[in-house]
C-alpha cells in the first residue's frame, strides 16, 4: 500500500497520505469511541484514576495501569475514575501476574469497556472478555506474538518498540523498525508505542502504519500522573543516553541510570548469573523508586524519549500539544524541500 503511494507525485502523493492517515486515525477513535487516537500507556505505580480520567477527559483513552495493584485496589481506581469522567476508559494488566484471574472478575462486574493484556498469552482471556463486551488490545514487541494475538480474536494490537521504559521484548527492535513489519502481517488496527512524545513522532508512526499511538513516558511527567514528583523531576533532567536497557537475563527493562541501575550495569559487564541480579534487584524496588521517590535506589522506568520532556504539565496541555504539533507536522509536509 505504501509503496503504491510513494510513486504519486507531489500534491497528489501528500493527499493521498493524508486522506490515509485520516482514515487510520478513525479506526483506533471509532473502535474505543475517543477523539483523538491517543493512548496513554497503563504504567505500574503511575497510572492510577486521576491519571486515567485526565486523558480520557482530553479526548484520549485513559488505563488504570494494575500491575502494581490488588484487586480491591484496582475496584477503588475503576470506581474513582467513573466518578471522575464519563468518557471511555480501559484497564491494562499483565496476564502473567499471580492475582490476574481475580482482577478480570473485577473488570467485569464493574463492566469496564476496555481491556489492554500484555505478558502472556492473550488467547487465555479474550474471547471471554469479549463475550462480556470489552474491547480488547494486547501487547507485543515482535512479530511473531502480533500474529498469535491477531489470530486469538483481539481488537487491536500495541506493538512496542525497546525504546519505550519498562519491561521490553528481548529482540531489541525498534519501533521504526517494528511498526511496519507488524503492519505487513496483521491487518487489525495497530497502536504504536515506545519513543513516542509529540506530534511529530506521532505523524512517524502513523506514515508507518500505525492507526494510533501509546504514549507512556510523557504521561509520567505529567500533573496527574501517581508518579512521585521526585521521579518526575528526574525525567526533566533526563538526556540522550540517561537509560540503560538493562536485566535481559531476567526481563528486559529501560531504566534511568542511578546507583541502583549503575550496580546492575556493572553486574552484567561482569557476566554475573540470573540470580545474582535477582538477588541485586530484590524487592519492591519499581515501587520504591517510582512511587515512594528514592532515585538513587529505586527501579525507574522510563524511556529513551524522556530526554525531550522539558516540562511537567497538566494531561490536556499535553494532548493539546501533541495533536497542535502532529496538524503542524502534516502541513509542512507540503513545503518545497518535502516535494520530490
């Protein structure tokens, strides 16, 4: 498809992507009902109610991140964040976490809409989601799951790219790479995340194939966000090479690079064992560094794209901002130097 258009010339190459990428953006907005096809990633310790009902009160699809909660817990937050908006909203959770069976019981009886399942296999919930009608989207970070995850019936995929923070598939592709090699195999509609910000990032993908975006890391560095504002603060500061892929032995996760990062790095450069950086790591310490804000010892997640968060602002400042900038982007692509 792509390559049937970049043989158009000129004006009528930039209307066709255009008229395309409009096209595309509708499939993520008519499939959850949203304006805009933003969705904000369901990031354990920083994605709680206020989070979740900000975006989806600025035209995005907010998600109650419950990999870092119980299921009460994660009752409290579905109440709270219908309290607070009356625009869709889903709940992302890992499907190899030990309570997942107790907090689809949860996500049922409270009838949410959405459902976003990542780390496991999808085929083990999605029909019956379904049946409870939930619109589901699973998570992967290559190929080979985004076509198990087509063929067990979800609604759409979210291919994430090893720039994005947080646990991250083992190949290491990026989502220039990743997002039109899924979107050659399935023909669902597809969120790309990981390294994506702004506007600009989010016309890149959509020219990749992508009908819409997950954005995890700038809604971190937002007002809303559960996030500690220690943590916050060390996002601002972030630059070019401040994460480390790091724990491939055990899963693989984007960190900023603080003492406890630094500890890990030296561990892996050293050949240390799987056990070894599971005993470095011990426990609680995603909670410890992104929740209660101790950023010397804390695990903080987070991705490459941090290093152009310049601010930390309120949810519908930055969707304003990002669908501005993405309008922006698209018209210039009608300048000179894009005409060839």
């Amino acid at each position: 498809m792509f390559e049937q258009i970049f043989l158009l010339k000129n004006s009528k190459l930039f209307l066709i992507l255009k008229v395309n990428l409009k096209t595309q953006m509708n499939r993520i907005c008519e499939l959850f009902n949203i304006k805009y096809p933003i969705v904000q990633g369901g990031m354990v310790w920083c994605s709680g109610w206020r989070l979740a009902s900000a975006v989806s009160n600025a035209g995005g699809l907010g998600l109650i991140g419950a990999g870092s909660m119980n299921p009460e817990l994660l009752r409290e937050h579905i109440q709270k964040t219908k309290s607070a908006t009356d625009k869709p909203f889903g709940v992302n959770i890992p499907l190899l976490f030990s309570e997942a069976e107790a907090m689809m019981k949860v996500i049922i009886d409270e009838n949410v809409k959405v459902v976003f399942t990542s780390a496991g296999n999808p085929a083990a919930w999605t029909k019956i989601l379904q049946e409870n009608g939930i619109k589901v989207a699973h998570v992967v970070a290559n190929t080979k799951f985004a076509k198990k995850a087509e063929d067990a019936g979800v609604d759409a995929l979210v291919a994430e790219g090893f720039e994005a923070g947080g646990h991250n598939g083992r190949e290491e592709t990026t989502t220039l790479t990743l997002i039109p090699h899924v979107r050659q195999i399935v023909d669902i509609p597809l969120i790309a995340a990981g390294g994506i910000a702004t506007g600009r990032g989010m016309l890149a993908a959509m020219a990749l194939g992508a009908d819409g975006v997950q954005m995890g890391t700038r809604f971190v560095a937002a007002e809303e966000s559960s996030a500690h504002q220690n943590f916050k603060n060390e996002i601002v500061k972030t630059i070019e090479g401040s994460t480390y892929f790091a724990m491939k032995k055990l899963f693989p996760v984007r960190l900023i690079k603080n003492e406890f990062c630094q500890r890990i790095i030296q561990a892996e450069i050293e050949g240390k064992n799987k056990e070894t950086i599971s005993e470095l790591l011990g426990r609680g310490r995603a909670k410890q560094g992104m929740f209660d804000g101790d950023i010397s010892e804390g695990e903080l997640e987070i991705g490459q794209i941090s290093a152009l968060i310049q601010d930390i602002k309120p949810v519908r400042e930055i969707i304003e901002e990002v669908i501005k900038e993405y309008h922006m982007a698209l018209k210039n692509l009608t300048r000179e130097n894009f005409q060839f």
